[in-house]
C-alpha cells in the first residue's frame, strides 16, 4: 500500500491549493513536500502582491470577492466589470494570440468560481488600492481586471493557506526536497524520491501532484534557455525553484509546453537583493514609469513607457531593462506626477535636482545624450488631456521611441530619478497539461498518476503576461490537480 493517497510536490499558491481541494474529493492521506526550511516556505507566494485577475460580470459578483470594499471611499464606481471575454481579450493580445487556447478557457472560465472557493476556504481578499488604483476626483480608478487581492497580500495568502492546510489535515515535510519520480512497472507515477533531513527515502503515493516552480532561480538553466544577460538577473522571489519538477518529469518523458524562453521580469530597484527578501517581498518593483520617462546609460530612451497601463507591460519591461547596457535604467519623473508613484517607491531614496541639467549630472550615464533625450521628449509632450487613471491618448509623436500615453512634459521641479534593473518573476516554459491538469507524455497521452499545476503549467504565457494571472492560474489548476488526483482513488 502507498503512504499517501496523494503527495503533492512543493507549498506554495498552487500546491496547497491542490492539497485541499484533494481533501475535498475525498483523498484522506495528503501529504506536502516543501524544500525549503519552514522559516522560508511560501515559494513565490510568499512575496507575491497577491493580486488576483479574474472574470466578473457586475459589480455584485465582485463584492462577493469582497463584500467588505463598499466602505471603501470612491469604490466601487471607478470599477468596470470585467466580463470573460474582456479577460479572453487581454490574454490574447498580451501574448500576440500565442497562449495555448484549451488552457486559457480553463484559466478563464474557472476564475471567478475559483476566487469564490478560496474566499470559502477562509482566504481574505481586498481592493489592492496601493498596486493599481488611482485617486481621480472623488473615484478610484482601476486598471482593467487588476482590482482584488488577498488581505496582507502574499504573506497573508501564504500564511492563510498554511492555516487551511493544517486544519483540513494535511501533513507538511520541510526540508524534503523531491529529486525524482518513481514509476512502477506499468509506467504510472508511483510517488517521489525525496532527500528530507534524515537523508534520501522513497516516497509513495497513488498519485503526485507537481507544483514546485518554474526554473527562474536556476542560472543555469537560464542561460541555456532564456539566453544571456538573464544568467546575471536578480530574482524577486525564492531560491529555491530551481526547475527540479520540470527536470524530474522531463525525465520520465513529460511534454515540454509553451515559451521555454520566455519568462515574467518586472523593473525592481537596482539596489535590490540577489534573491527576494521576506520582508520587502515585492516591494522593490518600480512600476509607475507610465508617467515618467525611462533612460538607459547611453542617455536614451528604448521603450514606449506609455504603451499600456502597467499591469500589461510591466513583466515584458522587465527583460527590456535587463538587456539594456549594464542592464541599468534610470526612472525619470517630475513633481506633478509625484503623488502617483506606488507606494513601494518608497522603499529607496531616489536621486533628486531641482532642473533637469543637475539631476543628469548625478547619474552614471551619458548626459549630454540624456539632455537631449529629455529635450526632444519635451518639446513632443504636453499635447492633450492627462488623465492617469486610463490610456488618456496623450501621446508624444514623432520621438523615436513614441510615447503613447501619460506624455506630459518633465517641466516641474523637483526632479526625481530612480536606477532600475530587471528582476525574473517566473519562466513561462513548462509542462503539457490537460483540462484535468494531467502531465501528457511526448506520446501526447496523460501519464497516469502525475499532476501539474502553477509555474509548472507551460503554454499560458508567451512573451508578456497580464498582471495577476499567475496566482489565478495557480489556484485554477491546483483545485483541478488535487481534486483529479484524488478522484484517481477511486479508478
Ligand atoms: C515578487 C513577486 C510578486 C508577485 N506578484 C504577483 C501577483 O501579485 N499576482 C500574481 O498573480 N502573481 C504574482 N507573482 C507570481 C506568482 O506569485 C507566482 O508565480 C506564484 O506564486 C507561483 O506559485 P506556485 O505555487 O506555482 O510556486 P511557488 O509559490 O513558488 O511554490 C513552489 C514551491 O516549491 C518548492 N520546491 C521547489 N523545488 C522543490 C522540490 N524539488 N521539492 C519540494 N519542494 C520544492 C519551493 O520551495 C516553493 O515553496 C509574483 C511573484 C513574485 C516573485
């Protein structure tokens, strides 16, 4: 007999998502294997913003999310429904129409349902204010699909999934790392060979859930597949995804699936740790730069900052900025757009001058360049209505690149700059999986008893990804897992 009904791999978003809804159906022996020290589980959840993208069709669903945002002063009228084809839509075009078109409606169709069970299980959820809403008038004004996540944000998801955890009785083991998948003589998974802290042990299951990350803090791993300079980026989240999953089931012929390399990069502070601190989590993200300008050391600009609202640009930016020379950029804002730049801004002294001339002159750029830049971005700004809380048309024409939103002039001192570099989120390659979140073999057939979920699942996301998606996607497909799993007692 095996130990356990259902072993799931890794404790974060996705993995404990499945470890209860396998509870739920029914499995009765569920055990995690987390590793990582329990001081340090979580994974990526543990640093996330916590924001969760999903479909609404009227506001009363959405206070269903979160009934207690009505006394929120200027919520809910700033909010737009956010219907599935709205979601189908950003999807598609975010990707250049590339995600995996069955996995999208699985993602799409399931989230709000999905969102609903986890507000059941006891997960908290709040208007995410500080990330994405901006005060216009007496309104607060949301980015599309970019309004809800959990209370506390990724420490409080993480924490709130380890106290359902605990009390639907499911066992954890820290510091258990799995290295290897067992299969038994009829090629069905069979459990995991994991080294815990009395050294190497097989551990069975009837069937194994996958959901330990993607290879974003493997160097290796994305030098071969992202490409240089990403072997040098910083990361914003744990150490400890290594793509251990992803080699285990590639080992056993698992479908590799979707952009191997491609992955999630956002603008972090250039001062920011080598890996993600548990106390800043991702509070080194620097994501107002629609309303400023972006220089990199040859004192010239390279993106169009305004291209979109930032929950559609900011993980391609990421990479953009990394690729830069020293993989450096310098934000650039004047005092009128001051008072929109997210909080987390504050977690770093920017460089300020009261003209334009001896705010260059204290960067490690190219100034001469870096005045001109600004000069011919000024003197094509400032033409039409500003208006922050949506892609306003204010556009800077006839620049090389344009600026197609938020163009106004830098004219308002004090002057603030903030250096910047690219931090990896996630890797966007994963594994095949269906609509049961079954791993499909290179025979393009489930191999029976495996599972995959989260930063595992391959084919979403190509190139550039819209904010929020990813816990979203966790918990779709980590309910899916464990309650397949589970239901494999019984087949
Ligand atoms: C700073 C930051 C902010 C983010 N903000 C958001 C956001 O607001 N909204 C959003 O949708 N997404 C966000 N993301 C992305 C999202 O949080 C992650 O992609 C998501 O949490 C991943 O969940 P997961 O369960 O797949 O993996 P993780 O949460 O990373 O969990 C994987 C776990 O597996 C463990 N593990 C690894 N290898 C093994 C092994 N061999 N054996 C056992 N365990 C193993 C790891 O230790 C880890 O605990 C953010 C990510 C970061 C880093």
């Amino acid at each position: 007999m095996a130990d356990y009904d259902v072993v799931v791999v890794g404790a974060g978003n996705a993995a404990l998502a499945a470890s209860v809804s396998a509870r739920e159906a029914g499995a009765e022996r569920v055990v995690v294997l987390e590793k990582a020290p329990r001081e340090m589980r979580g994974g990526n959840t543990h640093y996330s913003g916590g924001m969760f993208r999903f479909a609404f069709d009227t506001i009363e669903d959405l206070l269903r999310v979160v009934p207690d945002a009505n006394e929120l002063a200027g919520f809910p009228e700033g909010v737009e429904p956010y219907p599935r084809d709205a979601f189908w839509a950003d999807l598609l075009r975010i990707t250049n129409g590339r995600t995996d078109r069955e996995l999208a409606e699985v993602l799409i169709s399931n989230s709000f349902d999905t969102v609903c069970w986890m507000v059941a299980q006891g997960i908290e959820m709040e208007p995410a204010v500080s990330l994405g809403g901006v005060m216009v008038g007496n309104v607060i004004k949301w980015p599309k699909g970019a309004i809800v996540r959990a209370k506390h944000e990724g420490v409080g998801l993480s924490r709130s999934w380890f106290e359902i955890v605990a009390r639907r009785g499911v066992e954890i083991r820290y510091e258990t790392g799995a290295w290897k998948l067992l299969c038994n003589g009829g090629g069905r998974v069979a459990g995991v060979v994991a080294k815990g802290p009395g050294g190497g042990a097989e551990i069975t299951g009837r069937s194994v859930v996958l959901a330990c990350g993607g290879f974003e803090a493997n160097q290796a791993w994305r030098a071969q597949y992202l490409g240089p300079p990403w072997d040098h980026a910083k990361v914003r989240g744990t150490k400890h995804n290594q793509g251990d999953g992803l080699r285990m089931a590639l080992d056993i012929g698992a479908l590799a699936h979707g952009q191997w390399s491609g992955c999630h990069a956002t603008p972090i502070n250039a001062e920011a740790p080598a890996y993600g601190d548990r106390e800043l989590t991702d509070k080194t993200n620097r994501l107002s730069y629609p309303y400023g300008l972006m220089l990199n050391k040859l004192g010239r600009r390279f993106v169009d900052e305004g291209e979109d609202q930032q929950f559609f640009t900011y993980a391609r930016f990421g990479g953009v900025i990394l690729n830069q020379p020293e993989s450096i950029a310098y934000q650039i804002f004047d005092a009128k757009v001051r008072h929109l730049l997210e909080p987390r801004y504050a977690t770093s002294e920017p460089v300020t001058a009261d003209t334009l001339e001896r705010l260059v002159e204290r960067l490690d750029l190219d100034r001469a360049t870096a005045l001109e830049t600004i000069e011919a971005y000024n003197r094509a700004a400032g033409r039409g209505r500003f208006d922050p809380g949506e892609c306003d048309g204010m556009a800077a024409k006839g620049i090389e690149p344009p600026k197609s939103n938020w163009a106004q002039r830098l004219d308002t001192p004090p002057y603030l700059a903030y250096p910047v570099t690219g931090g990896i989120t996630f890797s966007f390659g994963g594994l095949k999986v269906d609509e049961r979140a079954r791993v499909i073999g290179t025979d393009w057939r489930p191999i029976p008893g495996l599972y995959a979920c989260g930063e595992m699942v391959g084919g979403l996301f190509h190139s550039n990804y819209p904010g929020g998606s990813g816990l979203t996607s966790g918990v779709v497909f980590g309910r899916i897992a464990g309650a397949s799993a589970a239901m494999k007692q019984s087949e």
